[in-house]
C-alpha cells in the first residue's frame, strides 16, 4: 500500500467518524516518509527515523506531560500512539482522539483517558 493510499484511507477513516484509524493511518504514512528520507535500517531504527522525521517536518520542540512524565510531541506520537494504540485493541493505552467541537474549523484532540474495559 502506498503512502498516498494511507493518506486516503486516513481522510475516509476520519469522515466516517473512526478518528483513531484515521490517526494510525496517518502515523503509518508518517513513519513509511521517514524510511524513504532514512533507508538505512541498520544505520537508524524505525523510531529515530520516524522521530527525526517529524522534527524535520515541525520546527520548533513541544513537549507533553503523559503519565505524569514530560515527552516529546513526536515521542508521544511514536510510542503511546503509534505503537501503543496499534497493539492495543481493548483501549488500554488510554488514549482516545475525537474531532473538535468547532466543526467549521478542522481540528483532531488527542486526549489521555481513563484506562476502562471496552
């Protein structure tokens, strides 16, 4: 599948309402940039690719506090979704994403929630 496609499937996933597929989607598309800019697996593994990648493409550092720890924005993106919320098909992570209240101004909030059986 092509990052294009991924791109595609994102746009689909999040029109019909399924945010965090869409934001795998584009996290997929993401890290599948980062391999074409950094092709080298031995000389840079998937997360410092990925990672490196992202600052590239934001200047500029922004941290979160997560799980009562400060991390880096593309950390948080990386690790607690990318990973976490793929391999976590009872929600477990915590992490939830949902479309902004403002529907004239096309926004995505990732929120940190309760960890709950689904």
């Amino acid at each position: 599948m092509s990052i294009y496609n991924r791109v595609e499937d994102a746009k689909s996933l999040w029109q019909n309402g399924r945010h965090e597929g869409a934001i795998l989607s584009v996290l997929l598309a993401i890290a599948a940039t980062a391999r074409l800019r950094y092709p080298d697996r031995k000389a840079m593994k998937d997360g410092v690719a990925f990672t490196q990648f992202f600052e590239s493409a934001n200047p500029g550092r922004m941290h979160v506090e997560f799980r009562k720890e400060m991390h880096s924005i593309e950390h948080i993106f990386y690790k607690w979704i990318r990973c976490e919320l793929a391999s976590s098909l009872d929600g477990a992570c915590g992490i939830r994403a949902f479309e902004a209240p403002m529907p004239r101004i096309p926004r995505c909030y990732i929120r940190a929630t309760k960890i709950t059986n689904l």
